[in-house]
C-alpha cells in the first residue's frame, strides 16, 4: 500500500509532492511508476547516478516500482557493451529492476503503428525536404516557419510512402515521417518535428530489421505510455519537449504519463558529457572509461568511492529546479565520511627512507599489536611486525626543523604509531649530500601498551617494517580539469583545460606485510596519509594502490 510519509516536521522535495498529491488524490489508483531510461552510448556518470537514485528512490520511497529502460533507437553511437556496463553501475549502486527490463527498440512494431496512426488522422506526413532545406524553412520566434511543400500530402498517399519507408526503399536521409502541428507555435519542438529518419543500419538488438529510426521525443513518451510509466523524471532541458510529449499522448490516446523536471546535476572542475568523456577515452587522455579520474562510476569504484558514499552525495546535493554547479569536495566528504567509518588503518611509506634503530638487538623482530580500526572497536586488532630497520617518510625528516616541528629532526623524539618512542641521533648521506639512512636510539620501556603509562612525545609517526615490507606502486591523482568549468568557456574547448599533473605514479613506496591479503579494490586508510583502495592492477608481486581522496579538505584551503 502506498502510505505518504507520516511525519509531520519533514520536508518534502517538490517531485515527492507532486507524487504524494497524487498518491491522495487517487490518481492511478495511487500507484507509482517511474523508470530510468539511459541511451547505451557510454558509461554512467555521477551525474546519472542523481538521475537513478531518484527514479529508484521515489519508486521504493512510495511502494513503487522502476524500470530500467535502454533507450536504444540509435545504432549508429550504440553498443552492447555500454548496456552491460550501465546494468553493472545500476546494481553496484544497490538498486534491483527484477524483470523489468526494457528496451524501446522492444517498442518498434508499436511505435510504428502509432505512427500509422497518426498518419490515419492526417497528423502526420512522409517529408522529403533534406536536413537543409528543413532549415531553410524555419521561422523565428515571432515569425512561422514556412510549411514543407509535401505537408498537405493526402493521407494514403503519406501511408503508402511510410510502409514503403519502413520497407527499405528508400535512401537514408531521403524522407523523414514529420508531426503536423502547429508552425507557428511559440514552441519550436511543436513546429513539425521529425518523428522517423531513415537509418540502413545494424541495430544491436533488432538487428537488420528496420530501417527507419524513432527521434528520441517520438521513442522515449511512448515508451512511458507503454510501460505505464506515472511519473517520469527527467532533466531541465526536457521542458520545452513537454508539450510534445502530451500532445502525443493526446492524439494517441494512450496512458497519461506526466514529464516532471529537475535540474541535472553539474560538478566544478568535471565534464559531464558522454560524448566529451568518450573524446577522452578515444584520443587516451585517460586509460580508459573506468579511469580513476573519470567522473563515470566505473572511474569512481576503480578510484575507491562506494555506492553509500555516491547516495548520500546524490540525497545532500537534493532536488531543484534550477540549474546550478556543486562542489566537487562535497563528493570527497561523502566518501571521507564512509570510509572513516569503515575503512582499516594500515601503514604504508610513499617517499621511504631507512631508519635504524641502533640499540635494538640485531636479528630481533617483534609482532605488535594495532588496532584497526580506532572508529569501530568491531573491526578488532591485527599485528605488525617491528625490527631493527623500518621506513619512514623522507618528509617526516628536517635537519633543520623550524620552531615546532614535531616529527624527527637531530636530537628530537617522537613516537613511532603502535610502538616505541625513539630519538634521533645521526644520520648518513650520500656523495650527493642526500640522506640514506637515520640513526636513532629506542626507548624500549615506552611501548604504547606497555604497562607503565607511557610516556608523551608531540609526534607520532608511521613506518613499515623494512625487512618484511612490500613493495607498492601507489597513484595519486589529481583533478582531471584544472579550471572549474572547463566546459563553459566559449573561445575555449574543455580539452584545452586538461590539467597535465592529474597522475602522479609513485613506484618505490614500502607498505606492510598484511596487505598482501587485500583485494581488488578493498578500501584502507593509509594511516596520516589518506584513504586509498587496491587497484584491479595489482598483482601479489606488485601492489597497487590508488589514492581515493585525502584525510582533510585540502582543496578548500587550494582554492581560496
Ligand atoms: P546524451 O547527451 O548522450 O543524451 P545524457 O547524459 O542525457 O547524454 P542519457 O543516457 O540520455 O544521457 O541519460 C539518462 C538519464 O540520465 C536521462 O534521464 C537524463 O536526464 C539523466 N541525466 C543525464 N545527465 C544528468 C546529470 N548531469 N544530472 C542528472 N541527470 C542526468
Ligand atoms: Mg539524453
């Protein structure tokens, strides 16, 4: 049963009041249906992710139902792998269509048989005029376009043009099959739009079977009324297509789906276009689609976001009705948040240097103890092997460190995470004046779990093992464009933009022993480093890890 949402303080986007309205005013006899109908001509990106975590939520929100839709009517950009790759995203992200899977090239018998139809009414005509002389004949706002010279066709004149279209007599392009209705209509999507165009084309589900192709406006409300689709969300630029789409279910009659629209979703510093993104992966300014960098959700799992991160990013960005650009770091606090909550510490080196602790025994190791995670006492404890040699970060060395510094500098002690406090005590360079191994001494009664209540030093480094490190690749990315709206420039294309430092590969890196045990794209937080996940990349003999995203903001602080 469908019961609106019963708390009164709550607030309501205004797609769910219409729904909730008409859930109380009966309308279907309260039910709800949406659908998500992607084009398989790429990979889903965030910005999709808004559009079906939507169409899903409001379908599960008010005991409704979602259909996946492929709106596959052009074979020319389509292609099944795009189809497998948009139903893997779809259910990574958590969200089930059982059975109800459709295609609206399903829908081509019926849709040419509205078009009989509205043929048979003498409201719409088999059109010869080219793509420019249909241009040739377009008004402007105040003035009518002027009428093709085939509009006044008789009807079985334009019914036997429209078989014999279909029939594959005719060359692509030669003939459309237009709506008449109205040229002088303030809505230019109402003067005699192009229902059919000829295609002699390869489809990847209908195969040779048609030759004549539904336009989307013509495909995809149809496609609605069939489905019995009640409420079908779809983005801005779909206003002006909304009398159209009534118009056809008017003239058809057939099942009164209501067009509702919402602003897309725009991210700073990101393309969206999935022409524009195929750009990028076809001239290999990226790896690929699933590119860490990639605003696509491919990119975004290999990067290490998880589908409870990209909900709660879809549900705080909410629903408008304008258009407007969120903040790429209100993502990266979404997945910040998530994986603080789930994410094991480990240690990992990125820039090594060698530490030796002289006063420890040679040939002696030791396991210790750390926990997992400090956010979740259930994630329990592993243990770490400590010897005589570990790494460190080069970074967390100054020979001459300004006032309050706190990591290791000559003289100065600091904890080493899980371990024992040591000081510094020399270190040794090469011919080139770079430092190649540190000396400290350890204090071996300072143990953070010893019994004694430790003592306290400023700093707290981490550091791996070095005789049971492992060697890692780590990748650091950064921003793809390095201009915040690298698609909004009119002199400029979006490529002109690319930011050439958005990769950074780091070989050398020592990580400890346990993660030899993680997989494929298994989340970690690096500790005082960063969240980062396993590459799909990495094999047993060579780890590889990409950064997901920092521990704090540090693009608020970049940018200002
Ligand atoms: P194209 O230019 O290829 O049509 P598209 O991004 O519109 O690109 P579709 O496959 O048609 O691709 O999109 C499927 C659905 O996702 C549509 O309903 C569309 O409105 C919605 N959508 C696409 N981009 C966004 C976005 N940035 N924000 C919210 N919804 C979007
Ligand atoms: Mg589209």
């Amino acid at each position: 049963m469908n019961v609106p949402k019963s708390d009164e303080a709550r607030s309501l986007n205004f797609i769910e009041q219409i729904v909730e309205e008409d859930i109380k005013t009966g309308k279907h006899g309260g039910r709800v249906q949406t659908r998500f109908p992607p084009e398989p001509n790429g990979y889903l990106h965030i910005g999709h992710a808004k559009a079906f975590c939507l169409d899903f939520g409001i379908a599960s929100e008010y005991g409704g139902k979602c259909n996946l839709r492929f709106d596959d009517t052009n074979p020319i950009t389509e292609d099944t792998s795009y189809v497998d790759a948009i139903r893997k995203d779809i259910k990574w992200m958590g969200f089930e269509w059982d059975d109800r899977e459709f295609y609206a090239s399903d829908y081509f018998d019926q849709l040419y048989e509205f078009a009989l139809k509205l043929i048979g009414k003498g409201k719409a005509y088999v059109c010869q005029l080219s793509a420019e002389e249909v241009n040739a004949t377009r008004g402007t706002d105040f003035e009518p376009d002027r009428p093709s010279a085939y509009r006044d066709r008789s009807i079985e004149e334009n019914l036997d043009l429209f078989v014999r279209m279909k029939n594959g007599e005719f060359a692509n392009d030669s003939m459309t099959l237009r709506a008449k209705i109205d040229l002088a209509s303030t809505n230019m999507h109402m003067r005699d739009p192009i229902l059919y165009r000829i295609r002699h084309a390869h489809h990847h589900r209908t195969g040779d079977k048609w030759c004549i192709y539904p336009m989307y406006d013509w495909a995809h409300g149809q496609s609605d009324s069939i489905e019995g689709v009640t409420h079908s969300l779809c983005t801005l630029e779909f206003v002006p297509h909304r009398q159209l789409y009534e118009w056809f279910i008017q003239e058809l009659e057939i099942f009164p789906s209501r067009q509702i629209e919402f602003a897309r979703l725009n991210l700073s510093y990101t393309i969206m276009s999935k022409r524009k993104l195929l750009q990028l992966v076809n001239e290999g300014h990226v790896t690929g689609w699933d590119d860490p960098r990639m605003p696509t959700l491919h990119g975004l799992r290999r990067r290490g976001y998880t589908p409870e991160s990209i909900r709660a990013f879809t549900a705080l960005v909410g629903i408008a009705k304008r258009e407007n650009v969120i903040d790429v770091a209100l993502l990266e606090f979404c997945i910040r948040e998530d994986l603080n909550k789930s994410a094991h510490r480990v240690m990992a080196v990125l820039n090594p240097v060698k530490l030796i602790i002289d006063n420890y025994p040679v040939g002696q190791s030791e396991l210790l103890e750390t926990v997992n995670n400090p956010e979740d006492e259930s994630a329990g404890t592993r243990q770490i092997p400590f010897s005589r040699e570990l790494y460190i970060e080069r970074d967390d060395f100054m020979e001459d460190p300004p006032k309050k510094y706190f990591r290791l500098s000559p003289g100065s002690e600091v904890r080493l995470k899980s371990a024992y406090i040591i000081k510094c005590e020399s270190v040794i360079k090469d011919a080139d004046g770079q430092i190649t191994e540190i000396h400290v001494t350890y204090d071996p009664s300072s143990h953070s779990g010893s019994a004694v209540a430790p003592r306290k030093v400023k700093g707290t480094l981490h550091w791996v093992s070095a005789p049971d490190a492992l060697d890692a690749e780590v990748r650091l990315y950064d921003r793809l464009f390095n201009d915040p709206d690298p698609d909004g420039h009119k002199d400029q294309n979006f490529m002109e933009f690319l930011n050439p430092d958005s990769l950074t590969v780091i070989t050398n890196c020592k990580v400890e022993p346990s993660l030899m045990a993680a997989n494929h794209l298994d989340h970690l937080q690096f500790t005082r480093l960063g969240y980062f996940n396993v590459d799909p990349d990495s094999k047993p003999e060579k780890l590889v890890f990409n950064k997901t995203v920092g521990l704090k903001d540090t693009w608020a602080r970049q940018i200002t």
